[in-house]
C-alpha cells in the first residue's frame, strides 16, 4: 500500500506522484490511501488495476478549477475534455471515499468544468463525491465526432470507441446543465443527484449497439433549482438511453421529464424510461410521450449485475472482504 499525505506523513505529498510511482501494465490492485486534506492538483490515471482510498469525501478532496474557456499559451480554448480535475482512463479502478472538485465556477461565465473525465472499462465509485456546475461528470468515450469544430480536444481524442462500464455507489453529484454525460454503460445505485440550478441531470451518447446507457437505481433527485426547471435527460447523440428506476423525485424536476435537445436528435432512437419514482416530482401524467414506462416486473430486471454483466460477469456489487 502507498500512502499519501498532504502534511508530509506518507510516502509522497501528491497523489500524482503516488500514481506515477506504479508500474506499467500490472494486472493486480495496488492501494493508495490518500489521508485527509485538500489535494489541489490535476490528476492523470491511465494505469489500470488501481484502488484509490481516501479518509472519507468530507475531508478528502482533490480539487482543481480548470475550465472550458480557459486558454492555452497559444490562445486555443481548453474546451471540454481538458477541463477536468481528474483524468481516470485505466481499467479495473476502484474508488472509495474521495471528493473530486472542480471550482472554476458557472458555465455562464466558465463554460464547461468536469470534476472527472471517466473512461475506464470496471470502474467502481464508492461514498465519493462530484461537485461541480456545467458537464460535471463524464463518462467517456467520446462521440465519434464532434457537432460544432474539428475535435474534442482531451486525452482520449482519436483513441478507438469501446464499450465501458462504471457504477457510482452511495455517491453524491451535483451541477447544473448536463452534468453527467457520455457514452458509457453506468449505473447509479443509491445515490444523491443534486440539481444547483436550472438545466438537465443527464446528457446521454450512448452507442447504437449497446443496450444500456445510465441507470439511476434507488436515487434521490434533489436540489436548489427551481420548481420545475431541471429535466431528467436529452440526448447528446441518437440512441441516448437513460432510466431512473425506484427514484424519489423532488419538485425541480419537470413533468415533461424529458427534453429533445432543439430537436436535433430523432425520438425515435431514444429509450428513456422511468419506474417507479415517488415524491413530489414523480408525475403519472404529464411525461413525454416517447418516454418509455416500465412495468414492475421488467424494472426488476435491471439491476446492477444485469445491466453491468458484459461477456465477463463483472459484479461490482460484490465486495471483496
């Protein structure tokens, strides 16, 4: 085990350091324990079989505040995929106990400020917490390409598409407009979604042949914004799939649930579905009519396992004592 330590106490003051301090192409978990303290550094991990362990995410925190507008040397924009706090590309990483922060601030002032860029296949979050505004959790990979410029910028830019899978335990993510986004397959299992203001949770790319995109399973919705003024989801690109499943669902939430991103994307390539929300903002009318309702025999079946499976079996519902 490695641990670091921002007073001095461990075996490097960076959690950078500790990462570049593994060797290549391991293929069995080495544990960093990473002790209480703010952390402010931009993080790079494209090392796989990593676990990364903090004191808990109240008072372990890695925080940057890098940002969409911001400029290179050369005067080119950061743009999205540079923004990130912390970069997390390797597989077979687990993550316990740590907030990852980015402060830059509004996307109305800022733009686009990930707290994490994940692109890692059997990535696990456990207790952590994503604080942000605008795009503050991705979950690559990317689109094939972008909509508005030649490239997206970012580490993964040009790397070939593959099927992901993440899962998000007990975890808290807050912002604002399309805050959790991207192509991976990712479930959310009990965790605190919080909206900060007007805008949409997700933002859905996922690939024409995968089956499952984001699943929220037993969340809470939660949130500052108005009533109203938060949807659940638009598509980024056709084929988004997104479900809430057994969800408590506050008042921000809009009873159309769903929107169609200026219409850009055909409905018709879009599943979006809700079972059994409850709250104030859990509507049986007023929905969408392109959004699919499950009944609660078929809500069953998507769990975890199942949505995570893939052609290995990957669990990560079950923890290793």
């Amino acid at each position: 085990m490695i641990t670091v330590a921002a007073d001095g106490s461990g075996d490097f003051l960076s959690i950078q350091e500790a990462v570049d301090h593994i060797p290549e192409g391991q293929t069995e978990p080495t544990m960093i324990h990473v002790k209480s303290g703010v952390y402010k550094e931009k993080i790079y991990m494209d090392k796989s079989w990593i676990t990364l362990v903090g004191e808990g995410a109240d008072t372990t925190v890695i925080t940057y505040d890098d940002y969409a507008k911001k400029l290179f040397p050369g005067g080119e924009p950061y743009h999205t995929f540079h923004s990130y706090t912390a970069y997390i590309g390797g597989d077979h990483i687990t993550v316990e106990g740590i907030t990852f922060e980015n402060t830059a601030g509004s996307g109305d002032i800022v733009g686009q400020a990930l707290a994490a860029y994940v692109d890692g296949d059997c990535v696990t979050f456990r207790d952590c917490r994503f604080l942000g505004h605008q795009d503050t959790l991705f979950t690559g990979p990317l689109p094939p390409k972008p909509r508005d410029r030649g490239s997206f910028g970012g580490p993964r830019e040009g790397a070939p598409r593959r099927p992901v899978r993440q899962y998000y335990e007990r975890c808290y993510v807050e912002g604002d407009v399309d805050f959790i986004f991207g192509s991976a397959t990712a479930v959310f299992q009990d965790c605190e979604i919080v909206s900060l203001g007007r805008g949409w949770i997700t933002a859905a790319s996922t690939p024409e042949e995968v089956p499952y995109g984001y699943v929220f399973l037993r969340c809470k919705l939660t949130g500052d914004a108005p009533e109203q003024s938060v949807g659940l989801g638009r598509p980024w690109r056709n084929y988004a799939k997104t479900a809430f499943v057994d969800c408590w669902v506050g008042t921000h939430i809009k009873a159309t649930g769903w929107d169609r991103w200026n219409e850009q994307e055909s409905v018709d390539e879009v599943r979006y579905i809700e079972s059994g929300s409850v709250g104030p903002g859990a509507v049986t009318t007023g929905r969408v009519e392109w959004a699919t309702v499950l009944t609660a025999s078929e809500a069953g079946e998507m769990t975890a396992q199942r949505v995570l499976a893939g052609d290995d079996g990957w669990d990560p519902t079950q923890i290793d004592e």
